[in-house]
C-alpha cells in the first residue's frame, strides 16, 4: 500500500501529534496542491475535541521553517562549530558505513552507540528499522532513561503494568490531585476534563514545589520542597489509617501487604511530613481527610514528581493510595501515570531483539556526558535522532565535551541544526510528521491512530524508518525484516491476538483515522482487582523487588541534594533548583522557532522575594545561576510562585540561543534515581547572584 499523498487539489489529511506528550492529539492537515496550509485539531477524536495546544496548532512554522535542514551535509569546520557543506545521499550513506565498519574492526560494534528518545512518539518512527539496524550491527544498547523509566519501575512495582484511570473519565471526579504535573502547558487535554469537573463542583489539588499556572487555578496549592513526595504520600496514609478512612473490603480482597505498609506509615505523622516537606501539618491533615472522604477521587500524577533520587519510590507510595482508599471501585477514580501498558503493542516484531548477538553493553542515556568522557573502552561513533543530548542531558558541559572529541565520528538526523548537530560530523535531514506515515499509541488516553503523511517529504529529507533501511543495505544486512515496508511493520505491531485490539486492526485506523481500544467505554480496570501483577493483586509489598535485593515496601528516600541528605552542600548552594517545561516548548521542540522564542522572551528563574533580597537581587536583573557542575545566565523574575528556598527556570532552551551558551543542564547532575535508573533534573542544590 502506497502513503504517498495526491500532489494537486484540495484535501484533508488525518494526522496524529508525534510529539512526547500524553494527549496525542488527532490532527486534521488540509492542503492545497500539495502544500500544507492548516493544521487543527480534530472535533471526532474524543481526547482531542478538536482543540490543539498552542505549540502543535502552528505546526506548520516547524514544518516549512527556513531553518530545515532540507539536505545531506558534512562538517567543514571544527566541531561545535555548526559549518557544514552539502553533500549527496549516495556519500552520506557511505561515510557512515564506512566510518561504522572501521569503529567495529577497531574496538568492536558495541563502540558504535545509538542516541535517540521521544523527539517522535510514533511507532514507526520511534523505534523500529532503527532498533533492528542496530541491533543486527551490534552497537550499544541504549538504557532510554531520561524522562519516565523511574515513576514506570514505581508504578509497575505496585499496579503491574503502565495501566490506570481513563482521562475521559476525571469530568466526572469529585475530587482531583494533580501531583507533580503543570498540566496546562503538558496535558491540556487532562486539564479540559479537570475544570468540567471543577465547574460540576470538585475540588481540585495541586502538589508542585511552585505555584504554575495550574497550581494557580486549583483551590488549593501544596508547595512541597522538591523530592520530598513520598513523605507527603505516607503522611496521607497516616492519617488515613488513623482515622479509619481505609476501605477495608477493598483492600482485604484486592491488595497485598497492608499490615506492614500500616507500619511504615505510622511512622510518618503529619507533623514528620511538615518537617520534611516544609508545608502546614493541617494541610496534611485535610489534603487527607478530603482524599478519604470524597468518592469518586483521583490522582493525575506526571513525571516532574520522580526526577530525583527517591523518584521510583515516590510513584510507589502515591501508588499504593487508590487501593487504600477503594478508589479504583470508580471510572472516575483511581490513578493515572500512563495508560501505555494498555496497549497490547508487539514490541518484539517492531526492533527484533533476536538480532541481537551476544551480550553488548548497555549505556545509560541520562549519563551521557560520562559515557562519552571516561567511559573504557571509549565509545567512537553515536547516531543521534529523535533527541538533542547537548540541550537536554544533564551536566551540560560534559556532554559538550564528549561530543567535541576529534575521534567521535557523529551522525545527526534531525529536522533542524540543533546544539548536538553543531559537533555531528554527517548531519541528515529528518521528516517532519507532516511528510511520513506512522501509527501512534498514547500514555495519556486510549486511541490508537493512524498518521497519514500530507505532504511529500521537503528537500532530500528522509523518515527514520527509509534512513535506517538504506543504511542496513549499505552495511550489507540481508535479513528480510529490512526490506519491510512501513505497512508490514505497522501491521505486525498491531498484530497480537488480543482481546484489546478486537475490531482495532490497521485497516479500521487507515479508514478511520483512530480508534478506541476495545474496553468498556466506563473504564474501570481494577474495580474487582485483576491488577496485572503477579499477584493479581495491588501489591503494596513486592516480592518482585525484594528478590532483587530491594526494599519490599514503598519508603522516603530522600534526594542527592538537600539541606537534610547533605548539609556540607547546602552550605555553599542553599536552593533547590528546578527546570520545569516552558509553556512555549516541549523539551527542545519549537524552542530554535522565532515565534515562540519571542513568546517566551528569554530564559528566566522564578525566585521568591525573602531569596531575592537576601541576595539583592531586583526584579529583572540578569542573574547566575551556579554550583559546582556549571553556571548558566537567567533573567530574574522575583516571585512567590516561587516557594522559598526553590529557585525555578523553566526549560528547555537551546545552549546556544542562551545568554552566555548554557542552559539549565548546565547545573543538574546525571546521578540516577533508586528505581529505573533514570535522571534526576529535581535534585539538585544551587546558588544564585546577580551577574557581573
């Protein structure tokens, strides 16, 4: 079957978000004699209802952006520098499997290692021909830590599976937690649904370190120091085992491990949680009693709650509370992390792991910058797509400085010349969404879709599934799997005998565009248990964790970096920084575009007034931002959405559109979290002056 779209009259195209997003918005491309000329959302997608977020409804500034990169082109300069020349496919191709098969006959395959994340959500495009490509060749295989791996180990150690509440289904929540998520600039979907049920009469909570824009429309704000959840979780359960407020029926059929969780959270009274949390202990107190005498309540948790050391731990203790409380009994209650382990995806068919020979070492993504400096023996090539590591991996400038080494060779394919192309030595022009076929799945709601591609790809430009395709042809790879097409790969992702995907089929999403997954339209997967766990039950005990030398029980581990866990530090960097999504980016996406680079102004730290003048610090002053990592440069924005003692820059910018070339990864760590092993933007201790 052909995607390829009609080059003459008017048209509408079915399209889908691809973007590291939990909405995964149905869009609706009209074009006009083969060009793009809108983008919106579509009204029968009910995730989407036809709204689109402000970054995505002018997708077409990406798509048809000057600043594409349109060909195939070389470094002419040195690295970092960004100067390059144009070059054809035929030579790209053979540089890289040249250069590739002379790393391997040197130091091994496992020295080639590829670098990629969520720059595309699609099936496809994420992690497919590419995955196949380099498992046949024996590189590295990448640890992908750096947003979610951490709250997935939590919640998996207790749920069984990335599953939880429909979103569709909190307008009809009477009382709403939205813990560790800004959900109008990251889940505007979610939020539509929060405030029907906020003008139906719930009550809705934010639990954040600082007041966003969602905290501020919430009824209450909690203003938690930084990597101090868990405690606030275990002081909920304090106090509702205290005051009786435990569903016992519920948890007596359906949960495992109750008596011994009762005793660790006795030890974690509201008094103990306000020390450590730094908020009210009455606000403990009616946070808890609200959550436990209020049905149908839910909990719309993200991933800003587990970017620090205790972060798996974290997720498992707001994990355990649905349970405790008979919350899961309702469609409208519950919790909802991700819903993508609801899709019975086949991931083995889409990277064939059985290519894989022998054992190749595993390199975590979130701590890059070691791997490309220290790491014995050194890694000599890395392919990057689907991510910008200078601009959003931790410790900035050691990444930098990996990725400057002479004898890296480094491919990047990507739509823009982002901070990580400037060191690429071939740098490829990527497809936007617009010019390729995928399907998509979401973490946020329960529709597959289909993405049919619009326009014919711009310039030379290539999707990663072609790309990986011709390089697999040149580096001589004869296995069938990659003379796929983009149809056989969809349809044997989608090919499971599961009950989930009855009447779901790629044909139903070509011809419809999406479609629901086939469970009850009132969702409510654990209302009689069937958690998906070992168990069958809500194990607020593990055994799968305890075999593996792990803490049984969900506990508060507090972070790398704080004025508790590490005082010596806190003495010479006394604030807790955090680096939150900017409304007008998502991760590096749309943040290189004039537009909302103007929007966004220029990067900023929310600083409370009592931290401002003890520093002298006045409102709009360019102020440093530093420890002992790095510094980077911010324009003062003294404010009590700030909570005192928390500074916060939101984020990401790109490096070299920033005062002084650094961003705010200038001064995170790439320590790893207790569970997952994944990045710990959250944890983080700084010092901020006036800049001189």
């Amino acid at each position: 079957m052909a995607f390829d779209p009609p080059a003459t009259g008017r048209h509408v195209v079915r399209g889908a978000c691809p973007h590291d997003c939990p909405d995964t918005c149905a869009m609706l491309v009209t074009v006009e004699d083969g060009r793009a000329v809108s983008v919106r959302g579509n009204p029968e997608h009910p995730p989407t209802h036809g709204t689109l977020c402000t970054k995505v409804a002018r997708y077409l500034d990406r798509t048809y952006s000057p600043q594409r990169v349109l060909h195939p082109m070389k470094r002419i300069g040195r690295k970092g520098e960004g100067r390059f020349a144009r070059i054809s496919w035929d030579e790209a191709l053979d540089t890289i499997a040249a250069r590739f098969a002379d790393v391997s006959q040197r130091h091994g395959p496992e020295a080639i290692l590829p670098y990629s994340y969520a720059g595309n959500m699609g099936l496809l495009q994420y992690g497919s021909m590419d995955r196949r490509f380099f498992h046949r060749l024996g590189a590295s295989l990448l640890d992908r830590t750096i947003c979610a791996s951490a709250g997935k180990a939590g919640w998996v150690s207790v749920i069984g599976a990335a599953m939880g509440m429909d979103v569709e289904r909190f307008a009809e929540s009477r009382l709403i937690l939205v813990w560790g998520s800004n959900a109008i600039a990251s889940n505007l979907h979610f939020w539509t649904r929060a405030q029907e049920a906020k003008r139906r009469g719930a009550t809705l909570v934010a639990i954040d370190p600082y007041r966003s824009a969602t905290a501020e429309k919430c009824h209450e704000h909690v203003a938690l120091m930084p990597g101090t959840d868990a405690a606030l979780a275990f002081g909920i359960m304090h106090v509702l085992i205290r005051d009786g407020l435990v569903d016992r029926d519920y948890v007596e059929r359906y949960t495992l491990g109750y008596d011994a969780l009762a005793t660790r959270a006795a030890q974690w009274s509201p008094a103990r949680v306000a020390d450590t949390c730094r908020i009210p202990a009455a606000q403990v107190e009616r946070i808890a009693r609200a959550y436990g005498t209020t049905r149908p309540a839910a909990i719309r948790l993200n991933y800003g709650m587990q970017r620090h050391r205790g972060g798996g731990n974290a997720v498992r203790a707001v994990a355990c509370l649905p349970a405790l409380v008979g919350a899961w009994r309702d469609p409208a209650g519950g919790a909802l992390l991700s819903s993508s382990g609801t899709y019975p995806i086949d991931g083995e068919a889409l990277e064939r792991p059985d290519l894989i020979p022998g054992k190749p070492r595993t390199i975590n993504m979130s701590a890059i910058g070691d791997a490309l400096t220290s790491l014995d023996p050194p890694v000599g090539a890395v392919f990057v797509y689907n991510s910008n590591p200078v601009a959003v991996a931790p410790e900035s400038r050691k990444v930098a400085a990996g990725f400057a080494r002479e004898d890296l060779f480094v491919v990047v394919h990507d739509l823009f010349q982002t901070d990580t192309a400037d060191f690429a030595d071939i740098l490829l022009p990527a497809t936007s969404q617009l010019e390729h076929f995928d399907i998509h799945h979401s973490y946020g709601h329960l529709y597959l879709q289909a993405n049919l591609p619009s326009i014919a790809p711009l310039g030379e430009a290539l999707p990663n599934t072609e790309l990986f395709r011709r390089l697999a042809a040149r580096m001589g790879f004869t296995e069938p799997c990659f003379a796929d097409s983009d149809e056989a790969v969809a349809r044997a992702a989608l090919g499971r005998d599961d009950p989930r995907l009855a009447g779901v089929g790629l044909d139903v999403l070509l011809r419809d565009g999406f479609a629901r997954l086939a469970v009850p339209a009132r969702y409510a997967p654990f209302a009689q248990g069937g958690f998906p766990t070992r168990s069958g039950r809500c194990e607020f005990h593990s055994e799968a964790l305890a075999a593996k030398g792990g803490d049984p029980l969900p506990a508060v581990v507090l972070p790398y970096e704080s004025p508790v866990s590490n005082p010596g530090l806190a003495q010479r960097f006394p604030l807790a920084f955090i680096s939150p999504p900017s409304r007008n980016f998502l991760n590096s996406s749309f943040a290189n575009l004039p537009a909302f680079v103007a929007e966004a102004g220029e990067p900023s730290l929310l600083v409370h007034p009592d931290d401002a003048a003890a520093r002298g610090i006045v409102a709009g002053a360019q102020v440093r931002v530093f420890n002992d990592r790095g510094a980077f440069l911010a324009r003062a924005e003294v404010t009590d959405r700030a909570r005192p003692g928390v500074v916060v820059a939101p984020s990401v910018w790109w490096r070299k559109l920033a005062p002084g070339g650094e961003n705010a990864n200038a001064v995170t760590s790439q320590a790893l979290t207790d569970l997952g092993r994944a990045a710990t933007f959250y944890d983080c201790l700084v010092e901020v002056a006036t800049a001189t």
